[in-house]
C-alpha cells in the first residue's frame, strides 16, 4: 500500500484546510451547532473517518510529522475551553 508523509509545514496545511471545512459543516448543520462542537472537532472527525477509508479500502496510508503537535493540542484546548459557555459549564 502507498504511504504519504507529510513534513510539518504540508500537516499544517492540512489541518488549516480541515478546519475550514468544519467551519462550513458547522454553519450548514444545527445539530453540530447545537451540541457546541468545536469547528477544529467536527473537521477533524471528517478527516478522520476520509483517512480510516483510504486505509481500509488499500488506496494509502498518510502519515503527518508530528514534531508540532504538543504545540496545537495545547492551543486546542485553551480555545475550546475559551469558547464555553458559562451557563453550559454550570448546568
């Protein structure tokens, strides 16, 4: 089966196109909007489910560098957590 690698600067890349597209999915779909989920989520659950796809069905396998991961996973989840509602978190 073919591999892509993908170097930092083409992972990031991605993910800004990825994020786009759970923005688009996230002002087209209520129920997305109503349960509060992350655009940066919704986009990476469509990746996600497109790269388990390519993999099961023998097409590639694509592999990100991921030297600057610790770096996005903390600005994920300090903007997720900026991005609550306090009513939401009290209830």
């Amino acid at each position: 089966m073919p591999k892509l690698n993908l170097n930092y600067l083409e992972a990031v890349a991605v993910a800004v196109v990825i994020y786009y597209i759970g923005v688009w999915i996230k002002k087209n779909v209520r129920l997305v909007r109503d349960f509060f989920l992350p655009e940066a989520v919704v986009g990476g659950l469509v990746f996600a489910i497109f790269k388990y796809l390519l993999y099961k069905l023998g097409v590639c396998e694509i592999h990100f560098d991921n030297i600057l991961q610790m770096f996005f996973m903390t600005m994920f989840f300090t903007s997720v957590g900026f991005a609550a509602k306090i009513s939401f978190v009290k209830n």
